[in-house]
C-alpha cells in the first residue's frame, strides 16, 4: 500500500488484501482461507468493508453422545406404586 501523503510505502498486513486483488484471487484466498483457518479482511481504498472467515468445522451427530447416558435398572417394567389415573 502507498501513502501519497509521506510518499513512503505502508506494509499491508497478512490478513488484509485489496478488492481488486481479492477479485482476481478469490478461488485461490477461498482455498487459502479454508486451509489457514485464519480470516481474510478485504478493503476497498484502506477502508475495511468484507471478511472472509472459516466456517466451523461440522461435527458428525452419529455417535456424538455416546457414553453419556448411564442405565440404572428396568425402564419396561411397570411401576411398583399405584397411580391415581389408573384407578
């Protein structure tokens, strides 16, 4: 990036890339992206106006409460005490 100001050249950070660039490189930054799982801010004129971040990796629901219930006796069998709605 160019400051017209000082004349003198600004580091761009990593994580920040020009609209333009962003345009020409977007399957490649979406890659990019995705692999580093670090976002991506895209500036217009040094004004931040998109991110491009990761999305949260998806975990497989089969299986995912496994070991977390605990069985304590006889679910089938009918209750040793009398209900009211039964009489």
């Amino acid at each position: 990036m160019y400051d017209h100001g000082s004349n003198q050249m600004i580091a761009q950070p990593k994580n920040e890339i020009g609209a333009g660039v962003f345009k020409s490189q977007c399957l490649k930054l979406l890659d990019t992206v995705a692999l580093t799982r670090s976002p991506l801010t895209i500036t217009k004129h040094g004004k931040a106006v998109a991110k491009l971040v990761p999305i949260q990796t998806t975990v497989d629901l089969f299986g995912s409460m496994s070991g977390s219930v605990t069985f304590s006796g006889d679910i089938v069998s009918p209750l040793e005490n009398e209900w009211e709605a039964s009489r």
